[in-house]
C-alpha cells in the first residue's frame, strides 16, 4: 500500500558543524534498553505527486539539514562499548554523520487513518521509517538514533514520520526538534530560530547528581544490548482516539468539586487523566486481570526548570536529552472501576502532584531506588501516559497549518500506554490515544461515551 521512492542521508551543512561526544547521563541510561519511540504526524495539504517531489520534497531536506546544524545528536549515534567494564555508552556526532529520510507514496485512505474511530495498528506501520542497523567497530555497537519519513497521500495530505531511540531524548527534546525542522522549513531558512537561545547538550548541567550516572551504567551494563528491531506484524492492536472538549472537561472538573468541594490541582490534565485511566480500568475482562494487583497510572514530568531534591540548580529548560521524573499513582483496583471510581482517580492524582511533582522535597527524591523497585511493578497493573499537551507535536507547522493527527505508534509495544495531546478542534479539549486488544478497545469506547452522558 506505501512505496518507498527514496532513501538518503541528511547532514548538516558542511563545515556548519565540530564534532560532538556526550556521555550518557542517568536519566539517558535508564532508556538504553527500551524501544524505540515511533510518532506520525499527519497533515491536511492536497497536492500532486510533482509537486510533492519537485518542491516539498527539496524543501524538507534542505531544512532537515539546517535544523541538524542546531541539533548535532540528532545526527549522530549510539556508541555502546562491547567492554562494559571499560567504557560507558556515549551519544557521538562526527563529521559525515547523516540522519535517513525515507520519501514514500501511500494508497492507504488518509481520511480513515486521521479518524478518531477504532482502526487496525498495522495499517500505520509502513508509515514510520525503520532505524537503519548496528554496526560494530571493535570497540563499540553504533546505533543510529533517529530516522524520518516524508509520505504523500495523492491529493489528500502528508504524513511525517519519525522513530528515535529514547536515550537521544524525552519528548520535550524530540519535539522541540520537530518544532525547529517546520519553522525552518516554514520559513525556508534558520535566520528567525537562531534568534533564539540554543539547545543545551552538555551533560554537565546535571552536576553530580549523587553519583546517580555511575549506579545507573553499574545496572544497566549486566543487560546485553540490541538494537532496535522492527515493529511486529501482525500486531493483534487496535488504535482510537478520544476527545474531551473543553466543555466536557469543565462537567468532569465540577463532578470532582461536588463530591470533594476544596480539592487543589484540579487540572484538564488530571480530569482527563482519571477519566481515561477509570474506564481503561473497567474495560479489563476478568481474564486480563488479576483482581489481587494495584492498579497504578505512571504520570511523567518534566524535570526541567523544576526545583528538585536531586539537582540543584536545576537543568535548564533548554535542555536537549532526557529529563523526566514523575510520580506513580498506586489505588485498588475496585476503587477505581467502583462508580466513584473517576473522582476517587482524580483526587488521587492531584494529590501526588501536589505533594511530589510539585514538591521539591519529593519530586526525584529517591532515585536511588528506581531500578530495584522496578520488579515490583510487575506487581500491578500498570498505565503509562506517553508525551504531554505542554510539548503538542501538532502545532509543528511545514506550511501546510497545524497537523490533523498525531498518533504515538509505540504504544503498541507498551502494555499498556495512552497518548495525551491538545484537541485540533474548535471545541478545544484534550485528545486521549490507546492502543488496546479490539475487545478490550470496544469496551473502553462505550465506558468513555456512556460515562459522559451522566
């Protein structure tokens, strides 16, 4: 249904660049073995083949290429030493390093894609650009960290792909990038974003951080490395999204203050959160679950900027990389799929927020107990929330407006992950993503609609 017409390497401008070595940083180790992360960006642009080849496609590589003068690790590698009581895994950029663009045709229905509906995951997956393979060099595994993909939907819209490592960054870096790449496309030229403060690689803005680098790689270095694969076909996914309009989430904020009048921290993104992460609850089939676990929602935050019990000063928020701390909230599962379960989920997450997010006492507090605590996950049954409203992909604007869909494709290979981005609609609101088993994907569907109807 897609038909790749080119694959080639963008570098920076020659000469435009020195050569770069980070070493990774605690909060980059922690990700070395997870999967990549793969995002699609859809845009509504109606144009030819001609003109997609013979303009859009120059301009995106040229401005793919200005944008990496100002973000070096993009383009660069993944260096894991084979001798890992040596070395320490280092993000590299030398001269000639390149970062792949796909080009491709697809005859997938675009229309269908963008929909909110439930759909098939697999359809999405010749829409990402694969990361090309590890190389050896005697000393070290080089990976690549980064792979784009620009494909045309004859006379419909655009669909831009990219899949990045998570060790190169969190999802503030990753679409800070994306952001610069369509200014300077939209702008044909970086004049306007060198204006403003540049990315911070340098490691060294953590400090020490109570020796948190070492005891990381201590860990970590045991876990043989391999490089990412492809996502698996079939996949047995389904993927939808769910809107909550500004008005609703206003109904769902005034249930939370009828039922708890004073709560603080009562946000969009808590409403949204609980309300989400109740029906996901209730969705489960007695086979899916074991009722003995916890239920538990991961909440990430930013720890950019944020005064912290591990970092001081804290890393400024023009930090490239990874920076995320955040919060776990753990509840029985029959108090949240109870019929009050939605305002007891919402109370809780405001809480934690309030006392460790918030914090600065408690927020990183602990980090010494990250990895060994990880087991005990296992322990609940878990959802993750993937990337954040504050950092919406879908205001990356080529030229072409604000995108019509983002969709988080890695969320199929976490058990289980919902996406949060701001609604492209005039009603404004949050858009909720998940990837689920059809079955599962059914039930959480009539939960969700029928849950706002009270």
């Amino acid at each position: 249904m897609t038909t790749v017409l080119e694959t080639c390497g963008i570098s920076p401008p020659p000469g435009s660049a020195a050569d770069l070595s980070l070493p990774l940083c605690f909060f980059d180790i922690i990700w070395l073995h997870y999967h990549p992360i793969r995002r699609l960006l859809f845009y509504n642009h109606p144009c030819s083949e001609a003109e997609f080849l013979n303009t859009i496609v120059p301009n995106l590589k040229h401005s793919l290429s200005l944008t990496l003068k100002h973000f070096l690790p993009v383009a660069g590698n993944l260096l894991y030493p084979l001798d890992t009581d040596k070395s320490r895994p280092l993000i590299r950029y030398v001269s000639g390093d390149s970062t792949p663009l796909t080009v491709a045709v697809s005859g997938r229905n675009f229309d269908d894609l963008t929909g909110s509906h439930i759909k098939e995951s697999d359809q999405f997956y010749d829409l990402l650009p694969p990361l090309p393979p590890a190389t050896d060099d005697g000393n070290y595994k080089i990976a690549p960290l980064v792979a784009m993909q620009a494909t045309l939907f004859l006379g419909r819209g655009i669909c831009v792909g990219v899949t990045n490592h998570h060790c190169l960054g969190d999802a503030r870096s990753v679409a800070g990038f994306m952001s610069a790449w369509a200014d300077i496309n939209r702008h044909g030229g970086d004049e306007q974003f060198c204006s403003s403060p540049p990315c911070i690689f340098e490691k060294s803005v953590m400090g020490y951080a109570n020796g948190a680098d070492e005891k990381y790689w201590s860990a970590k270095r045991k876990v043989a490395f391999t490089a990412p694969s492809s996502l698996p076909v079939p996949s047995g996914r389904v993927r939808a999204a769910f809107t909550l309009p500004e008005s609703d989430i206003k109904r769902l904020k005034n249930r939370v203050f009828s039922e708890i009048p004073g709560l603080v921290n009562v946000s969009s993104f808590v409403v949204t959160a609980a309300y989400a992460w109740s029906a996901f609850v209730k969705s489960a089939a007695a086979d899916e679950v074991d009722e003995g676990r916890d239920e538990a929602l991961i909440i990430p935050a930013d720890a950019r900027g944020r005064p912290n019990a591990l970092i001081d000063p804290p890393v400024p928020v023009n930090y490239f990389g990874n920076c995320i701390g955040g919060a776990m909230v753990r509840m029985e599962r029959k108090r949240v799929a109870a019929d009050g379960g939605f305002v007891a989920a919402a109370a809780a997450i405001a809480d934690r927020i309030k006392n460790q997010v918030n914090c600065k006492d408690n927020f990183l507090k602990g980090w010494e107990n990250w990895m060994s605590e990880r087991p005990n996950f296992a322990e609940m049954n878990r959802l993750g929330v993937s990337g954040s409203p504050k950092f919406d992909l879908l205001n990356a604007d080529f030229g072409w407006g604000k995108g019509r869909r983002l969709e988080v494709v890695s969320m199929d290979e976490d058990k289980y992950s919902m996406s949060l981005c701001n609604s492209s609609d005039s009603e404004g609101g949050l858009v909720v993503g998940l990837s689920l088993p059809r079955a599962r994907m059914e039930a959480f569907a009539t939960i969700f609609h029928d849950g706002l109807k009270q």
